[in-house]
C-alpha cells in the first residue's frame, strides 16, 4: 500500500484507507461499473447463443448506469442494442448481428479457461483499416505479438523510417493491438493505451487503431 499513500500523499485518504478525492473515486466507480458489463457479457455468451431477454437485460443496465454510457465498450454496445430491441422484438438477423457484437466486445464467445490468454477485442479497429505508411509515422505498440517481441515489432518500424513511441500522445500516427491480450491490459479486453487512442480519435486526432495482423501484412 505505499505507492496509494505516497499517490494521495498520505492525507487524502479516510480512516478507511478510501481517497477522498471524489472525482478519483467517480473513476473508481465507472471502472468497476465497466468491469460489471464486461462481466455481463461474458456471462451471456458463455453457451454461445444469444436470447432477447439476455440482451434486454444488457440495455437495461446501461440505461440504470448511465455514468459509463459514454465510454467504451458501453458507447457502442448500447446504441446498437436499443436500435435492435426498439420495435420489441428481435429477429433472427438483429440477433446474429448483436452476437457478432457482444463477441468484438470481449474479444471471444466464452470466458478464457485459466491459463489461456484472452484475444484482443477487434470493436475499437479502424474500419475500413486504413493503408500503413511508415516513413515519419509514429507508432506504438501494446499487448502481446504473435509476429516476434514488441521490440522486434518496433524495429520493424525503424527500419522503415518510422518511430516507435512507449506512450499513447496525440502526436502518435498508428497504435497496433497485439492479437493476444496481456496483463497491462485494463479490464482484459482494452487497455490504458487503447482508451486513450480512442479519446483522442473521438476528439478528431488522426489516429489509426490497427491489428498486428493487419499491420504485419505491411511490413
């Protein structure tokens, strides 16, 4: 616990060990709310089929935890799910498409066995994925590579006259999801990095989210 003293320099926290700052546990709040719907989804799609009254209960939660409707995964999940439930009835298109979905959301149709590494959601790619250039470009690279290391990967870059960045900023030009996810990745589907991309490609930022798959086929 040192490192949370030394953050709140050991007077903004109660007699609890909680911060007092309230924007920081707003935070906390979304990020285990966020953490909850990945939850759910999982748990819907663990027999690899989907009900209306599964997913009915999905919009239903969003719509009762409306301070995370605007982040990602739920900015995406939810316009889509009222758009399908909003005549009260799904069909059997509205139902392969909201599958299809909730699946890109937690990067596969079932909760990883323990050992296994989670695939990385493709939801927050590019589409169409855009041409990669490399010359003057700035990449950055997070989770892990089926193509070589992240530091082969950056090589790579650098070899073609690109430069490789550790961080996400606005000045970066492409960052390229690993196919598997790894550890530093936030909630096991999308990480710190990826969160901030998206920010800054909401904001208008020619920013390009790609797969390592898509980026390797350029190389």
């Amino acid at each position: 616990m040192g490192w949370f003293n030394e953050a709140f320099n050991g007077h903004d926290i109660d007699e609890h060990g909680q911060p007092l700052n309230k924007s920081y546990r707003a935070h906390a709040v979304q990020e285990r709310q966020i953490d909850e719907l990945i939850g759910l989804v999982k748990g819907v799609l663990a027999d690899g089929v989907i009900c209306q009254g599964e997913v009915e209960y999905l919009l239903k939660w969003v719509e009762s935890n409306r301070t995370v409707a605007n982040q990602w995964p739920a900015n995406v999940l939810y316009p889509r799910i009222a758009a399908a439930l909003a005549d009260g009835h799904m069909d059997e298109d509205e139902e392969s498409e909201i599958l299809s979905l909730l699946i890109s959301a937690v990067g596969d149709r079932s909760l990883p066995k323990g050992g296994e590494a989670s695939h990385s959601t493709a939801l927050p790619l590019c589409h169409p994925a855009p041409k990669i250039y490399f010359a003057a470009q700035t990449f950055c690279f997070t989770g892990k590579f089926n193509s070589g290391t992240r530091g082969w990967c950056e090589r790579q870059v650098q070899e073609r006259g690109g430069f490789a960045s550790s961080n996400t900023t606005k000045k970066l030009n492409y960052l390229v999801i690993g196919e598997i996810g790894s550890r530093d990745w936030l909630h096991s589907t999308h990480g710190l990095k990826i969160k901030k991309a998206l920010e800054y490609r909401d904001a208008g930022q020619p920013l390009h989210i790609v797969s390592e798959q898509h980026w390797y086929g350029s190389i």
